[in-house]
C-alpha cells in the first residue's frame, strides 16, 4: 500500500480538514522505526494525535506520556491506584461516586500492562512503518462517510464504544485494534481540556487492514452518493 496515495484519497474523497493521522503501538521487543524524534516535552496521547494531524511526527516512550490514564490504558505504564479504584475520576466532578468512575475504568478497552514500550504517530502520508490503526479528527459529517464504505460489502451495522473519557487512546485507537472494527468518539473531558481540537469536530479510529477496503468503496460511494448528499 502506499500510504500517500491511500492519504490523499481519504483526504480528497472525505473533504478532510486535517490529515490522517497513522498510529502504532511499539510492543515490548519491536524495534523503534528511524526517523521519529521524541518530543522535547512529555505529550498526552491526545496531544500528539492533534499535532500529527496538522504534520507533526514523534515517537513518545512511556516515560514521555504525560497522561497516566491514556498510559496506562495504551500498556505503557501500570494504572495508578487512584485510577482504578475511581478516586481520580470522581475527584474531576463528572461521575457521582468512585464505584460508577471505577466501572468506566474497569470496561475500558486497553492493552495489558506493561506490554508495549512507545507509541509513534505521523501524517499517514509520511508514515515509515506499518501503523495498527489510521485516526481522523474531523467534522461529523465527514466522518459519517466511514460508516457506509465500512459496510458497502458485507452490509449489517457499525457498532460504537465510547464513554466520558480516553477518546483518543480508548475509544480511536486501542478499541479499533482489539475489535478489528471501526470506532467513534465524540470527543472526551481530557482531549477538549488539553488540545486544540474544535467544539464540532470528532474521532474516528479505522483499523489499518481495513484501510483499503474502506477507500475503495469510498470511491465508489463518493461520485454518486456523497455527491447527491453534499449538493
């Protein structure tokens, strides 16, 4: 696959606002790929999502993630006490207890602990290694387009996961690799808080063997239907 060409049809068939965003996370033993410097300041996963879309490239270890719920969750660092017995949600004001916050923490999709060692993230156009998972960060309808070309073959319905928080790390790029399918976020508490992104945009999460499935029949769908809707 080239990953420029499967780029720029993503971006010209779905009207992208930003690019692609090529994600992967670096299991105990893969070597790092060349070329990707880590940032000079410790990053959420959230944060180096909203750069890459806008041409940033980084390789960030577990000692560089800022954000020990998106860490812990990606198996770069353990979860903190406080995380899994819910105090630290619950401290935030958005759940009524520590038990509800806990069983957020305890149905999150993740990776086991300690089992990966960096997550590197670029422009898929740029992309020098084979990602798990492609991310988009943009407007609803945009994103909408997915939906069909994910089901323009085998039909059925498209099933989201998604909860108050870890809309990057859980829900765009973790849920995607475990279930081998699609995923959605609105966006969560800790991405609005600490990035750029927009009060109308959203994620979506495209595992990457399903990649060139999904531009092909975006090709298809994009002279006719998305036309006729877009008009």
């Amino acid at each position: 696959m080239d990953y420029a060409e499967i780029s720029e049809k993503l971006v010209e068939y779905l009207n992208l606002k930003y690019e692609p965003v090529a994600v992967k996370v670096l299991k105990k033993g893969e070597a790092i790929p060349e070329g990707y410097s880590e940032p000079e300041k410790n990053l959420r996963h959230c944060q180096s999502i909203m750069r890459a879309r806008k041409g940033e490239s980084f390789v960030v270890p577990a000692e560089k993630h800022a954000c020990v719920v998106g860490g812990s969750s990606l198996g770069l660092i353990p979860t903190p006490p406080k995380v899994t017995s819910g105090e630290f949600h619950a401290n935030l004001k958005m759940f009524d207890s520590a038990e509800a916050a806990a069983e957020m923490i305890a149905k999150r999709p993740a990776f086991e602990p300690e089992s990966r060692i960096a997550t590197v993230v670029s422009p898929l156009k740029d992309a020098k290694f084979e990602p798990d998972v492609v991310v988009l960060v943009d407007r609803p309808e945009t994103v909408y387009w997915v939906i069909p070309a994910s089901t323009f073959c085998g039909g059925g319905r498209a099933n989201f996961s998604s909860a108050a928080f870890q809309a990057t790390c859980a829900d765009s790029t973790i849920a995607p690799v475990l279930t081998g399918e699609i995923n959605l976020s609105l966006g969560c508490f800790g991405c609005r808080k600490a990035t750029d992104i927009e009060n109308d945009e959203m994620l979506m999460g495209i595992p990457f063997n399903k990649l060139e499935d999904i531009v092909n029949a975006l090709e298809k769908i994009h002279a006719g239907p998305m036309e006729k809707a877009r008009k």
